[in-house]
C-alpha cells in the first residue's frame, strides 16, 4: 500500500514538472509568433518615398516605350504584334488602336 | 460510262465547278474536271486541293462510270455545242461527245488518279438562310488581304455563337464586320474561311437557297442546292478585332450615299494620276458640306456635297478604293460616317442599321 502510494505521488509530481515544461513553451512560442511578424512587417514596408521613386521611374520607362514606338511607327514601321518590326504600307489598325490604347 | 444529257444542264456543271479547277497546280490532273454518274444524276467535281466543288445534274444514265478530262478544253466544247441532245461516251481514259451526227473526241486522265474530295462526317450542321449569308459575304468580303503574307487576312473570319452569326474580315488598312441573327441555332463555330471560297459561295448561292454548313479541325463542307463546297480553314489565330473599333468620336455625318460615291469615283479620276502615285482622296468637312479640291497634272476638281453634320470640322485623306468599295456595298439611301480626327479610323455604316460597319484608317499625309 505505501509504495503504491509512493508511485503515483512520484507520477503526480512527474506530471506537475511536465506542465510546467509545457507552460514555458507555450510562452516562447507565443513570443516567436509576435517576432515573426514584426519581422514580415518590416520586411513588407516601404516608404512613401520609394514608392514614389518607383512610380515615377514607371511613369518615365513607359513614356519613353510609347515615343519609341510612335517614333518606329512614324518612321514607317509595324508595332503592332502581328507584324511588329516589318516595313510598314500606309498605316495600320493594329498598330493605331496599340497607340490609343497607350 | 455512258449519258445522254441536254447542253445547257452541261454547262451549268461546268461552270459551277470551274473556278475551283487550279490554275497554276504543276500537277495536270488537277487542271481537269471529274465526271461521275450516280443513279440519274451525273456528278462535277474539281478541286485545286485546297477548295474542292461538287455539283449534280440531271441525265439520262445508260452506263454507269466515270471519267477525268481536261477543264479548259471541256468547257470551251460544251460552250460551243449546239442546242440538241447531247451523248457522252467513255472509251479507256477519254470521252466522245456526240451531237448530230458528229462527235467531238476529248483525252483525259485515269480517274483513279484524280484526288478524292472527301466528305466530312460530322453530325454537326448549322442552317443559314442564303440572303442573310450573301449580303454577309459581300459587305465583309471587300476588306480581305490580297498578299499572303499573313494567311488568316486572306480570309473571312466565320464566328457562329447560339444565334448571333459574325463575320470579319481585315487587310490591317481596313476591318469590315457584319452580324446577323440565324434563328434557333444554338451550334457555335469558329474558323477562318479563305476568301476565294466565300466568292464562289456568294457567286452560286441562290436567294432561295439555305446553306448547310458541317465543320471538323480543319475543313468546312458548304451544301445548298445542288451544290457541295468543300474548303480547309485558314490556320492561325485571327487578331482580337474588337480593340481596333473606337467606341468615341468626335464627328457624326450623315451623307446621301448615292452621292458621296459619284463625287469619290470622279476625283479618284485624278488622283490616281497625282504624283505620288497613291490613290489618295483628301475631304475637307465643314459647316455641313464635304469639299473635295484635287489636282493633278491632267486636271483639277472641286466638289461640294452637303450633309448633316454633329461635331468638329475635320479634313481627313482616305485611300479612294476604300471608300469606293464601302459605299458600293451599302444599300441604304444615307450612310454614317463617324470621325474622331484626321488620323484615326473612321467607321462607315448603314444609316439605321448596326448589323454592319466598315472601319477605314486615313492616310497619314
């Protein structure tokens, strides 16, 4: 009867050291979440001003296309995607509504 | 083989199925029409391999069989037999034509080397009453690229969705499109049919007729009548056309149709003679009235056609053909005319009647 007795008081105990393992890790686990992210918000975030320098580079890139493509069509060249590149007879739908819709 | 037919029964074989005879094949066989009995009707067929026609006429059969003969020579007979009854008698590969009491001897091929027109055995078939298909194929068929450059310009593109029946066709100058409503259908289609095909379509259909079309991957077979038309499909990817029709404009004009093509025929007189050799009519559209001053080194002219004018002057230079072969097909008394500017297209269409519209792009001066 005692040593029964003294087995599940050492099983009991067992049990105790092991919720408190458990709470710890729960605890890390919970600080390794906040961690991870505040990390992907700062790896996300960029500032209004490269935001800014992104879309007028954008803006500039495609300002400059759409000239080069009025300069080849003026110059007597196809820039629609059927014929682009070729010599160009007269004008062309394709090419005219490409330079609309820009 | 043996037939006793009348002369104008020939003739309307011959000439159905002519134009699909090859012109330029190096395979002489191809040069010739194929004769063949069936029961009491003696078929036509000829093909350059890439259209192939059928036709069937009345006969009185004696022996069944069938023979390959040379087109050009067949047809200029026939066109000069007499008004009598006519016997066509096989003997090894060639034929007797006999009338009176001459016969005329024609050498032809071995059939079994002719090519075989074959069927295509769908269960699909769409119904097209012709009038609809005809006035489709004329409105549509002036806009077709004549170089071969590009194949699928070649050719009309045939778009059939439930009821609603499309066709489009474009030279990269030019887009036309017409639409229509066929009744009850609820069949879908979409291919590319080449414009040499559509012309003989438009050329043998009847008004009375009703076109049944059957379809697979690559081949379309067109019957009506006593007719059978069989074509490939043009290959390749026909270009989104809907992006090139401007949804805007800036000037709205309504112009007496019959007109405005007189004024377009006479100034295109000089102006094909003009310098830069470019058939180039230029309009100067102001306070109601279409003015067109050309000159050239043989002469000058000054038209004024006055019109209902809704929007901003403009002054606007169209290749003259375009615009000729637009208002050759439209049948309404006015057409409108819709510009946003001297450099983008300018849409032609029937007064009353968004079933068609010609798009034209300018010439850039």
């Amino acid at each position: 009867m005692g040593q029964l007795y003294q087995a599940i008081t050492e099983v009991e105990e067992n049990i105790s050291r092991l919720l408190g393992e458990v709470k710890s890790l729960r605890q890390y686990v919970e600080y390794l979440e906040e961690e991870n992210v505040s990390l992907k918000r700062q790896l996300c975030a960029v500032s209004e001003a490269d935001t800014e320098r992104v879309q007028k580079n954008a803006a500039r890139i495609q300002k400059e296309a759409h000239e080069n493509l009025e300069k080849l069509y003026s110059e007597g060249f196809h820039i629609c995607h059927i014929y682009f590149g070729e010599n160009l007879e007269g004008s062309c739908l394709f090419c005219n509504a490409f330079l609309r819709k820009d | 083989m043996k037939i006793i037919c009348k002369k104008e029964d020939l003739l309307l074989g011959v000439n159905t199925v002519q134009r699909a005879v090859s012109s330029k094949s190096t395979l002489p066989i191809l040069q010739s029409i194929k004769m063949r009995t069936e029961n009491n009707y003696l078929w036509f067929e000829a093909t350059d391999l890439e259209i192939g026609i059928r036709c069937q006429i009345p006969v009185n059969v004696m022996e069944e069989g069938q023979v390959v003969i040379p087109a050009k020579l067949f047809s200029e007979i026939v066109r000069k037999l007499p008004d009598t009854e006519i016997k066509i008698e096989s003997q090894d590969s060639n034929i007797n034509i006999y009338y009176y009491s001459s016969d005329f001897v024609i050498n032809g091929y071995d059939p079994e080397e002719y090519p075989e027109i074959s069927d295509i055995s769908s269960s699909e078939n769409i119904e097209i009453p012709a009038t609809i298909f005809k006035s489709m194929i004329k409105q549509t068929i002036i806009a077709c690229a004549v170089e071969e450059t590009r194949p699928v310009f070649t050719g009309i593109l045939l778009q059939i969705e439930g009821e609603n029946i499309n066709l489009v066709s474009t030279d990269t100058h030019r887009l036309a499109h017409s639409q229509s409503v066929i009744p009850g259908n609820q069949k879908e289609f979409k291919g590319i049919i080449p414009s040499k095909t559509m012309q003989e379509i438009y050329r043998l259909l009847q008004d009375d007729d009703i076109l049944y079309i059957s379809y697979n991957n690559n081949r379309v077979i067109l019957k009506f009548g006593s007719v059978q038309i069989i074509t490939r499909l043009i290959e390749g990817q026909f270009p989104n056309y809907k992006q090139v029709i401007p949804q805007t404009c800036g000037t709205k004009l309504l112009i007496n149709t019959k007109k405005f093509l007189d004024t377009v025929e006479r100034a295109s007189l000089l102006s094909r003679d003009n310098y830069l050799k470019t058939n180039t009519v230029r309009f100067n559209i102001e306070n109601s009235a279409i003015n067109i001053n050309q000159f050239s080194e043989t002469g000058k002219i000054n038209e004024k056609i006055d019109i209902d004018q809704d929007g901003e002057d403009v002054t606007i230079a169209f290749n003259a053909k375009y615009i000729i072969d637009v208002l050759k097909v439209v049948e309404t008394e006015n057409i409108l005319m819709e510009s946003s500017g001297s450099f983008s297209p300018c849409i032609f269409r029937p007064e009353d009647d968004d079933n068609y519209l010609c798009l034209v792009l300018p010439l850039r001066s």
